[in-house]
C-alpha cells in the first residue's frame, strides 16, 4: 500500500471461516480485525475497495459436526452462517460482501473453474491407495483421519494439516492413522482422483515469490514458501471421495467433490461477484484488472493454500491477478495455552458481544495492540482490562472528555477564535499534520500493532498539552490564552475522530457525532489533514460530552476468569475419564507384540522440535535410534540411563529426516505428567522380554 500513489483499486479477502462453529478472538486477532483496519484505511484514503468473505461450508468439519450433533450437514451450515454472519456485522467488521459457499453463484464459479484448467489440460489423473474405513464404508479425506505428524511427532495431526507444526499434509503421510468416523485402523484402497501438478508452476513460484517478495512480504510467510518450494513441489489433488462439496464437473466422477481448498479460495471470486451484482457493478476489474492489488489476510496456518496452491491455480486459468501480498499472523493463545474450539478453550466472539455491550471497540483496540504480527501472543483478561482503563479510558477517553466539558464549560459548546498562537501552540499543531502520515508509514507496511500505538500516541500528545496549559487554572487570569489552547485542542479532537476510524470506528462516529463533523461544509479527512489549517473551525457549535470508554470493574474480569477456570477443570476431569476398551484383539495379535527391557544410553533434542528427543537404546539386541516425542516432560541429561519399555518390531518410521526403529512405552500419572512404564530394575537385563 503507497499513500503516494493516486487512487487505486484493491480488493481484499478475509479468510473464508469454517461453518462448524462461531468465530473467537483468535480468529479476529488473526484475519479479521487486521483486515478490517486495513480496508477503512484504504476507503478513508479514498480508494477503490472490494471486501469480502463468505462461510466455508464444504470443509470436512461440517459433516463430521452433523454427525456429532445428529443433524443434517444443511442444518449445521444455517446454524453457524446465521451466527458468525451477524457477529461480524455486530462487531463492525465493514465487509463489501459476506457469502457463503454453498450459494448457486459460487457452486457455477467453482465448477466453471475446473472445467477450464480440465479442458486445457491442466490437471493429472491418477489411481491412487487412499485411507478407507471398512467399518464406515467410507474414504477418509482430511479430517476424518487423525495421526501422528511425520513432521512434529504431534500426535493429533489432521489428514490435511498438523495445527501444530502447520505443516500440510497428505492422509496417507500420517503415522499410525486412525479413522475419527469408528476409530478404526484404515486400510488402503485404491481410487481415481484429479491432481493440480504443481511442479509444473515451480519455476514461476521461485521468479514470482523468491525473486519479487523477497522484501515486501512478511518473514514468516516468504519462510514457510520458500520451505515448501526448496522441498520440491508435488502433484496435489483437487478431487475428493465425499457426498459434500460440490460435484466435479466431468464424466466419470459420481461420487466425487471438488477439494474444499480448491473451492474455498474461488470463494473470494464468487462473493465479488454477488456483490457487483447486488450494487450494479462489473466484477471483472476487481480480479482481472493488473492494476488492481489483490491482499490475502489469513492466519499462518493457511499460508500454502494462499501463496502456492492458489495462485498456481489462478497462474494456470490464465484471466486473474495474482496477490500482492499475503500479510499472514501467528497465532493467538489465551491464558497461557493454546485456543481449542474443541475444549472449549476461546472467547466467543457472540459471547462477548452479550457480557460487554457496546464495547467492540476495547475488543478490537486490545487483539490490535497485542497483535500476533510476528510471534504467537497471549491473550488474557488482566491485559484487557489494563488496556481499556489505563489507555482508552485513562489516556484517549479523558482528555475528549475535558476538552468536550471545558468546551461546553467556557464557550456554551462554541469553538472559540484563537488569538496568537504561541511556540508551543504551533509546535503542538505541527506534531498533529504529522500524524497521518505516521499511521500511513506503519499501516502501508501492516504494522497494525505499531499504528494503533501511534494513535494513541496523538492522544498523549492532547493530553499533555492540555496538562502543561492547565486552562482550568489559566481561566481566572487569562480568557484570551485559554481560548487559544481549546482551540487546539479541539483540533486535536477533531484529528483523533478523524484517524480513529479504522482501528475504532464505534468511537469514532460517537466522537464526531459530539464534535458534529459530519456537518462541516469541508469536514477534515485523512488525506487532507496534512494540508488543513483548521479542522475544527471557530463558531463551530459542538454536542454535549458522553463518556468514550468506561472502566471494566475487577468482578467483571472475575467472572470471565471463572468461567475459563470451570473450562479447564471440566477437561481435566475429562481427560482423567478412564480411556474407553479399545477393539478386542486376538492372542495372536497380541504375541506379534515383542517388549524388551532397554537402556537410553544417549538423548538429545531434535532441532527445530519441541516435543522430539532423539534418543539411543541399548535393547540388548542391538543399540538403536528411536524418535520420542517427551521433550516437553523430561530433559535429555536426565533420562540417561533410565531403564525402559521397547515396542522393538514396530515397523521403522521417518520423523523429520531420523528414522525411528521403536517406540518407548509411557503412561500419565494421576498429577497428567508423562512417566515410563519401567520393569523392575531388579534383576532385569537388556533385551529380556516383557510378557
């Protein structure tokens, strides 16, 4: 983004959310308030923009949700489309268009789409072995699969994606996969499917990414493509074996969906269509016009599918733009841990809207200023509430405050006509026409966090100003210099009403509501503050005060910990529950198992693996490597010479490069820390075996 330029066009793309749930403070942190700053921005500078987003509704999730909660997939997409779509508009995100995916106008796009690339030759079909369910008569595409990650070692990697490490990931890459549909151990079965080769686009991936972003895009997101494109690039399905999604458009393909990351980034396209439709546009400029600057904002996690997998599928059609930039964040945590939708471990977004009315505003000011731009960052109330009293309240809502109640005060709510303006007056209103291009500076580079610290930096500016005057003290000896220093502040007023709005648009409208802006005849905008002698003119009348922020009371904050803390034990008694009989097994089975006694005679971390130790073991038979993932419970130095449990005929495995050739058996102690199944050290050797 340049404030240099002259008017351009841009359109913008939120992350399509799944269906399968509400939208919470991780997902806003991330994607959403990011975005939504970005896209006022742009308007307030007078640009062309095209926002937009839509329900995911073909993910793998939906049907499993269904499933769980004995219901139809439709009843499931109806239910969390209706309740994330009035979230986001309750919470002021500005979208042009919010669609959703199983709308007509998108099922045409998305199939329009594949049938141009399968009839210029585009795609490869091929019969591969994928994971099938015996028990569910079913193939296990993505999330129907769980494993273990040949990545991390995680042990609930999805069959797409481990939200550990984020690595993409094939079904079949996983170890020791289980079916989530019966838990079943899948088989493999062979099936026809249509693959997009990216290899083919690898040399255009390297001169486009490597070569043309290597210093506009983010670190973390150049880092994680030129990973992917350094690995070699591989052919990768667009086709599925499922009743959901959207039928692939050829002969030869019952029973088959197109891959929702196929679909879901077309989505963008479609909602841009709708969207022109309803208004009376053309869409076409928006996606095929090189001028226009297209930005992806997204989470870390779908990083490949914007930045390799899409724009190779747009590179391959031919007609569209490619992203200008893909400004991904990190992750959020809250209180310490990781966010689950699965446990419960999140602030719903809904949710709060119903505990702190009127109060978007602090949510949207807190995530931005604690912003995941560069490093996973935690949420936590204590830092909310500081947020709110001791900045929005304390800093920004008390100096409006005085300046609107002095106003009133003094002037009957007049702005007055300044005399001479002093050193420090003009000095004052210098730093003011400096501030919109500080916010550009930061907010052109997608520093949110660094901009929103800017802003308030204006209102310390006021009150600072205002402190050094003192005009409550200055009143009795001096009415002409006290009508000087209202007149500025209420220019600083008036520029803080101005540049609020991307990153406080519910305050900003209240504040120009008070200062009555919007009846100026030039009422003063982002690009003309710079140029403005006055944005508040003298015999302007403003509104009485009302309170910007209020203060967030300690029981308040309470009550939220409370609530998280009745989340944590429910899944601590959870996760103490007995594990359920797994399926009966033979004694045959059973004596295929060979235990040994064994000794780590060596340990150390793997690099870049937080959970792996890459340990030696004495088995007895043999001293051999063995890959465990209990870094995070025991410290290499510590666990040399321990006595252990080997599973030593389980079939050797490659976890980041190291070959595994057993497994170490562990349980949980009643505290949930890891512990090994030891034999009694007593008279046992290596290499005896465990019956």
């Amino acid at each position: 983004m340049s404030q240099k330029t002259a008017p351009s066009r841009y359109t913008l793309t939120a992350a399509l959310p799944y269906t399968n749930g509400p939208i919470h403070i991780g997902h806003l942190a991330g994607v959403y308030v990011p975005a939504d700053i970005c896209a006022r921005y742009l308007r307030l500078k007078g640009h062309d923009v095209a926002f937009v987003c839509g329900s995911d509704e073909h993910g793998v999730a939906i049907p499993m949700k269904a499933k769980k909660e004995g219901v139809t997939p439709k009843e499931v997409i109806d239910k969390y489309h209706g309740i994330i779509k009035k979230s986001f508009s309750d919470f002021g995100i500005s979208f042009d268009n919010y669609s959703r995916t199983s709308a007509e106008i998108h099922h045409k796009t998305a199939s329009d789409f594949f049938k141009k690339l399968y009839e210029q030759g585009d795609f490869i079909e091929e019969v591969t072995e994928q994971l099938y369910d015996e028990e569910a008569q079913q193939f296990l595409a993505d999330r129907f699969v769980v494993g273990t990650c040949p990545k991390c070692g995680y042990e609930e990697a999805y069959g797409d994606q481990c939200e550990n490490c984020g690595s993409s990931l094939n079904a079949t890459d996983l170890i020791n996969p289980k079916s989530t549909l019966s838990g079943a151990v899948p088989t493999l079965k062979t099936t026809k499917h249509w693959f997009l080769p990216l290899d083919r686009y690898e040399s255009f991936l390297k001169e486009w990414i490597l070569v043309g972003h290597k210093n506009d895009w983010k670190p973390n997101v150049y880092g994680q493509c030129k990973s992917w494109i350094d690995d070699g690039l591989k052919p990768r399905a667009v086709t599925r074996d499922l009743d959901w999604g959207i039928p692939v458009p050829v002969k030869d393909a019952e029973g088959k969906v197109l891959y929702v990351w196929f679909d879901a980034p077309i989505g963008y396209i479609s909602s841009t269509k709708e969207w022109a439709e309803r208004e009376g546009k053309d869409w076409e400029p928006y996606w095929k016009d090189e001028n226009t600057k297209l930005l992806h904002f997204i989470g870390k996690d779908n990083i490949v599918f914007h930045c390799i997998i899409f724009p190779s599928m747009l590179k391959a059609h031919g007609d569209f733009v490619l992203p200008e930039n893909v400004p991904a964040n990190e992750f959020l945590n809250l209180e310490g841990n990781k966010l689950s939708t699965s446990k419960n471990w999140a602030v719903w977004l809904h949710e709060y809207l119903v505990e702190f009315p009127d109060m978007q505003d602090v949510l949207r000011y807190a995530l931005t200023a604690n912003a995941p731009e560069t490093k996973d960052n935690d949420f936590t109330w204590k830092d909310f509430q500081a947020r709110n009293n001791n900045e929005l309240v304390a800093i920004f809502g008390n100096f409006i405050n005085r300046v609107v109640v002095l106003t009133q005060k003094y002037y009957d709510g007049v702005v007055p006509k300044p005399s001479a303006l002093s050193e420090v007056d003009l000095q004052t209103l210098h730093q003011l026409k400096q501030f919109p291009e500080v916010l550009s500076n930061s907010l052109d580079r997608y520093r949110f966090r660094e901009a929103s610290q800017e802003l308030m930096n204006l209102a310390r500016l006021g009150n600072k100003y205002l402190a050094d005057a003192e005009p409550w003290k200055l009143i009795k000896t001096d009415e002409e210099r006290v009508k000087t220093i209202m007149f500025v502040a209420l220019q600083i007023a008036t520029g803080l009403a101005v540049l609020s709005e991307p990153f406080l648009p519910f305050t900003s409208n209240k504040l120009k509501n008070i200062l009555r802006h919007a009846e100026l005849v030039s009422a003063s905008q982002w690009n003309t503050m710079a140029h403005q002698e006055v944005l508040l003119p003298s015999g302007h009348k403003i509104n009485k005060s009302e309170l910007l922020f209020r203060k967030i009371e300690d029981k308040e904050i309470e009550a939220q910990l409370e609530k998280l803390e009745a989340t944590k034990k429910a899944n601590e008694q959870m996760d103490k529950e007995t594990t359920p009989q797994k399926d009966t097994i033979t004694f045959d089975d059973f004596s295929k198992l060979d235990m040994r006694v064994g000794t780590i005679v060596e340990a150390e971390k793997m690099p870049k693996a937080n959970k792996l130790l890459v340990l030696k073991v004495d088995t007895g038979l043999d001293t051999r490597t063995i890959v465990s993932g209990i870094a995070e419970s025991f410290k290499p130095e510590d666990i040399i010479g321990k006595k252990v449990t080997v599973l030593v005929n389980l079939a050797p495995r490659k976890l980041r490069g190291v070959e595994s050739e057993g497994m170490i058996l562990m349980t949980e102690n009643e505290e949930g820390r890891l512990v090994f199944v030891n034999p009694d050290e007593d008279g046992v050797h290596n290499g005896e075996s465990i019956n």
